[in-house]
C-alpha cells in the first residue's frame, strides 16, 4: 500500500500540473483514469483543492472530496465549518463512473484552513465522527494560535486520546 501511495502523489501532482485551468473534479477525474489504464491499482479517499486569490486579496477555494474527511475551515471568531461536500472514494470499480462535483467557499480574511487525513482522527474501533467531533472540539479552542502549533497540538492531543481509545477497544 505504501508503494502505491508513493506513486500516487507525484501523479495527483503530474496531473494538476497538466490541466492548470481546469476545476479539480476534472484533475481527480484525470488521475483516476490513469490510475485505471495503467493499473496501478490505487484506490481510497482525496480532496483536491485550489486556492484562488482575486484582485481584491480574497481568497476562495474550489474543491472536490473522494470520500475523504471534511476540510476544516477556522473563522478569526473561534467558529469552524466542516466543509461536508463529498463524492465516493477513488479506485473502486463501483465508483468509477461516479461524478466528480466540485465545491466552492470564499475564505475570510484571517481565515485557516485546516486539511488532515483520517489517521488524525479514526483508529480501530473507534468511531470516526466522534474522532472529527473531538478534533472539531480541540481547533475551536485553540483556533486564535499560530498555524505550526494548531498542527503540533492537534497532533499530539489527538494522538494520546486515541492511544486511549486504542487501550480500552478489547
């Protein structure tokens, strides 16, 4: 699995370097059709995203999720938003002809936009909903903190609690 996960981000990277306009639906969508043809054989959940600026300083993002966790958008008032929008994971004959949608948020100003996989918040036997909830939890707490320690605290913090969780699923 690590093999082909390594193969797999300089090709997401290959392809949004290919189609430098088009929307990130149409870049998953590229991926996962050269994924297919050349049986690669990768399958499992992304968010592809850009960041846009306009002429005024404001950013937006447009994205599109293949069953990934929610990206977390932190508001400059301690409120968050679990951007939700997602399509079915990449790799699978089931959802090869899946529709690739993409979603769109402008980004207030002093705004953070939080990205981490699900290895942040799901273990074995635990429940991943509750593992967003605590993550969720921990960043409005926490949100008026530099980015670097946003990262260090939610890692170390979510790290121990699921090293608890891992103790007591018998």
């Amino acid at each position: 699995a690590a093999t082909i996960m390594g193969q797999v981000r300089p090709m997401l990277r290959q392809t949004a370097w290919d189609h430098p306009h088009d929307p990130p639906s149409a870049i998953l969508r590229a991926f996962e059709s050269a994924n297919r043809g050349l049986r690669i054989g990768a399958a499992g959940t992304a968010v592809v995203a850009r960041l846009t600026e306009s002429e005024h300083r404001d950013w937006t993002m447009t994205w599109t999720n293949a069953g990934h966790p929610a990206p977390i958008l932190l508001l400059p008032d301690g409120r968050l938003e679990l951007l939700l929008d997602h399509d079915a994971l990449f790799g699978f004959s089931l959802t090869a002809s899946t529709t690739r949608r993409d979603h769109r948020r402008d980004l207030p100003p002093g705004s953070t936009l939080f990205l981490y996989t699900d290895g942040l918040i799901e273990r074995r036997g635990s429940d991943i909903d509750a593992g967003t909830e605590a993550l969720a939890r921990l960043l409005r707490r926490i949100h008026d903190r530099p980015v670097h320690e946003l990262v260090n605290v939610a890692v170390d913090t979510l790290a121990a609690l699921h090293s608890y969780w891992w103790r007591r699923v018998p």
